[in-house]
C-alpha cells in the first residue's frame, strides 16, 4: 500500500479562492467598463484578470502532480487518516469553488471522491489494501483540478475576445472616418484585411497570432493617423 500526500499544503486552495474571486471580480468590471467606454479602466480590468487567472494555473499545475503519497508502512494509521482529514478538506474547497464560480464537472466527481475518502478510511482502519482506491482518488482529483483549470483558460480566453472586439469596433469606426477624410485607401483596406484575421484568429482561439496580428495592424494605423490605446 503506497500514497498519501507529503507535501500537501493546505493553504493552496485558500490561495486559488483567493485569486479566483480577485479574477472573477475583474472580469465583471471588464465588462462594465467596455460597456462604458472607460477604456483605461477596462485595461486594468483586464490585465488584472489574466494575471489572476495566470497564478491560479500556475499554482493547480504545481500542485497537480501528486495528492497521496506515503508508505502506509512508515506511518501509523492516525497519521494516515489526519492526511485524509487534509485531503478531503481540499477536496471540499475545490468543491466550493467549483459551484460557487458555476464550474462543470463531469459526472459525480465531488461525489465520487467523498465515497472514495471514506472508503480509504475503513480500509486503514482493517489494515486492508487501499493503494488501488488511492490511485484513483488522484486520477479523480486530477481531473477536478483540469476542469477548474480549463474553465478559467476559457473566462481568460473570453476575457481577451472581448477586449479585442470592443477595440476592432472602435478601429473600424476610425477607419470609416478615416476613408470620409481621404486617408491612404491602401493603407485602410489593409487595415481592414488585418482586422478580418485577428478577428477569425480570435474564433478559433488563437490568441497569441490574433496579438500578433494586432501588433501589425498598430503600424498600419499609424501610417492613416489612427492612434490605439491598447498594448
């Protein structure tokens, strides 16, 4: 019988409730203020949000890679249910980050996994073998943790979507006055090429090219005498 966490801190999900409410609360401010055209708010909405979104991630894959790990045979079985008290404390903050931010989980995870912690507690207390129960329980908090991970990759993807859109709409409102001016009408069709790329790019999840476009787009602006806030 092998496996029970040694180096789990139980002050890790404190931490990610922390961040996610600290996320949560940016990305409901993002939206007002693209609402309300506060454009310098909404950037400091928005770079908020990602680098919360950006530490919890950091901490779950940190701390994904092993929940129970210890040989039953070097530890008495009171520590061995102290360890599962610990675990399944994590487990409940998981639990109340997952429905209090509205995250999916496939099936009865939660459910699942209660069932399992207690099912390691008997076998601990007869002295059976428990190490296939153990295992489980990992592969099943692993898959929690990937979708608590995955819907915050989401809000961050959604987050960056909605930022883009609201500035494209600007800049095609700049553009139309831009061509009303008799602007260069090479330099504003592509500008406009540019803005139909990021924004396909942006439909298929592409972040990092739909910026890198964007960073493209910025030059060409310039030379019509359109200037753009965002970095």
């Amino acid at each position: 019988v092998n496996q029970l966490d040694k180096k789990y801190q139980n002050e890790i999900p404190n931490n990610i409730n922390i961040l996610y409410e600290k996320g949560h609360r940016a990305v409901e401010s993002l939206d007002k203020s693209l609402s309300n055209n506060d454009i310098e708010k909404a950037k400091q909405d928005f770079l908020l949000a990602m680098n919360s979104f950006m530490q919890i991630s950091r901490i779950i894959s940190q701390s994904s890679e092993k929940v129970i790990v210890v040989s039953v045979s070097e530890k008495s079985n009171q520590n061995l249910q102290s360890k599962l008290d610990r675990l399944e404390k994590y487990v409940k903050t998981l639990e109340s980050i997952s429905n209090k931010h509205k995250i999916e989980q496939n099936g009865n995870n939660f459910t699942t996994a209660y069932s399992l912690i207690q099912e390691i507690r008997n076998q601990i207390n007869t002295n059976e073998d428990s190490s296939k129960n153990i295992d489980e329980l990992n592969d099943l908090i692993k898959s929690i943790k990937n979708e608590i991970r995955n819907s915050m990759a989401e809000k961050q993807s959604n987050s960056i979507k909605n930022f883009f859109e609201k500035f494209l709409a600007q800049i095609d409102q700049k553009l139309m006055q831009a061509k009303d001016l008799g602007r260069d009408e090479i330099e504003i069709d592509r500008a406009n090429e540019l803005i139909i790329e990021i924004r396909e790019l942006l439909s298929k999840n592409q972040i990092n090219d739909a910026k890198t476009v964007y960073s493209e787009l910025k030059v060409v602006l310039k030379n019509i005498g359109i200037s753009v806030k965002i970095t």
